[in-house]
C-alpha cells in the first residue's frame, strides 16, 4: 500500500496570478504536435524537449534518445509520453537526480514538469517521501500524471515556463553546481587523505567527523588493537635511573685494603712561644 501524498497549501505563484501585460519575447513559445506539420516542425519539438527536460546547456550528441525521437516522429507516442520517456532516461538520472538531494530533485522537477517552482519546504518533503517510496521512475509518473501537468499541457504541448516575470528561465539552472553537490565532491576527495590535508583544506575548528573519514579504516582497526599501558612516571624514572647507578660498599666488613693514609705529626702552636723573653 502505497502512502498517500501529504496535503500543501499552494503560494501565490507568478502563474497562479492572472496577468495583464504586454505579450513579448519573454512570454513561452508552446510547442504543440499538432502544429508539427513539417519535419522540421517535428525537430523544433523534439529539441523542445531536450531544452526544458535536460537543461538548455547540457544537451549534447550522447544525451539524444533516438528510440522515443523515432516513436514521436511516427506518432506512436504522444508528446506527454515523450516528456515521461526524458525523466526517466539515464541521462536525467546521471545529470539530475544523483547529483541532488532529494528536496532540490523535487523542485528541479517540478521547474522542468510542470513549469513552476516547488511551494517551499513543505511540498518538497510531501514529495521526497513519493521519491523514497516509489523511486525515480514512480516519482516521474507521479508528476506527469498529475491534475496539474494535464491541465496545463496535456498530451501535445512540451512543458514550459509558465509567466517567467523574473529571473533567468528554470531550463538555465544547472543542478549540479549547489551546495549539495559541492560538498559531496569535498567529501569524495578526503578519501585516501591525511590528517594534514584535512587540515588545510578546512577552516577554523576542525570537524572531526571529516578528519575521521580522511583517515583509512584500516588505521583505525589497528589503531584500537593497541594497547598502552599504564604507566606511573615517577615510580618507573626512578627505577630506571637507580638500576644504572653502582653504589659503593662503605662498611667495615666490605673493606678488603688497609687505608693509604699515614698519621702525620701535627706541631702545636705553643710551640712558637719563646721561653725567654727578649729584653
């Protein structure tokens, strides 16, 4: 039994707003199938979908899926399953969905999908947990069949930006390069390094979680296998520098030679004292 998905309260959006301004080159281009009447229609289409699915700057020859390109040029598949068949590529996964947390997934997503950021923190818990349960693939399902993707592109129209008033466009956004993915590289590259490389690198009071891992589990097995003991300073200095000194034999008994000393005849000092007295 699959969890239920938790109720969000939705936030003025831009796209939630009816707007009154004037059409210009900001406002999407939406590209429709059945407005695909030429191959090079069917092309502006399909790369469409690369730009909104895989990001604008990321598309290259090796992302291309010519099975879903080949099966939308023959209409075999609708424009939606196209879309599904992008998220649920290898390339999606390798590009976005390993290099996030599964919050900015979510929101990631939801710019790409359906064409509007995620309702703060709450509607990307909501939906980390469908992510958690069903995976990536269940999480795309999820996405492309909701209310909201029908409502607003349904099965013919490439998903897009929806009144983008503000700021550079969701397809611009790379997700490799937030704070995530950044620390995940700094904590790949601690692998196989010192405690003084550690120590460079970090600033400040050093964490000792990340001086743990630079340092090899191995280490650290042997390291617990050690065993100091005990010792009491005074008491082993002592007996250390007593077992070196030779003390000598002063008694009577142990005296094997006669002193080398003679008695001398010592003069008195009345001796000096004249027993005449000189006139």
């Amino acid at each position: 039994m699959s969890l239920p998905l938790l109720e969000v309260t939705p936030k003025t959006q831009n796209q939630r707003v009816e707007g009154y301004d004037v059409p210009d080159e900001d406002d999407p281009l939406a590209y429709r199938r059945t407005d695909a009447t030429s191959e090079s229609d069917v092309n502006e289409l399909i790369w469409a979908g690369y730009r909104q699915i895989f990001s604008e700057h990321l598309i290259l020859e090796s992302y291309r899926q010519p099975f879903l390109e080949s099966q939308l040029r023959n209409r075999a598949i609708s424009v939606r399953e196209f879309v599904r068949g992008l998220g649920k590529s290898e390339t999606y996964r390798e590009l976005v969905a390993e290099t996030n947390s599964n919050y900015r997934l979510v929101d990631i997503s939801f710019k790409r999908f359906l064409g509007r950021s995620s309702y703060g923190k709450d509607e990307q818990i909501a939906w980390s947990i469908v992510i958690a349960t069903k995976g990536l693939h269940g999480f795309i399902d999820a996405v492309v069949d909701s209310d909201e993707y029908t409502q607003n592109f349904g099965d013919d129209v490439i998903p897009y930006q929806r009144r983008r008033m503000e700021g550079r466009p969701f397809n611009l956004v790379t997700p490799r390069y937030d704070d995530y993915w950044r620390d995940r590289l700094f904590m790949e590259g601690l692998q196989g390094r010192s405690f003084y490389t550690v120590r460079k690198y970090q600033s400040g009071e050093l964490d000792r979680k990340v001086i743990r891992q630079a340092i090899p589990a191995s280490f650290l097995s042997m390291a617990q296998t050690i065993l100091v003991p005990q010792m009491n300073y005074q008491r082993d200095v002592a007996r250390a520098t007593s077992s070196n000194v030779k003390i000598p034999n002063m008694t009577r008994e142990g005296t094997t030679t006669k002193p080398s000393v003679k008695p001398v005849s010592v003069s008195l000092p009345y001796r000096y004292i004249p027993t005449v007295p000189k006139v």
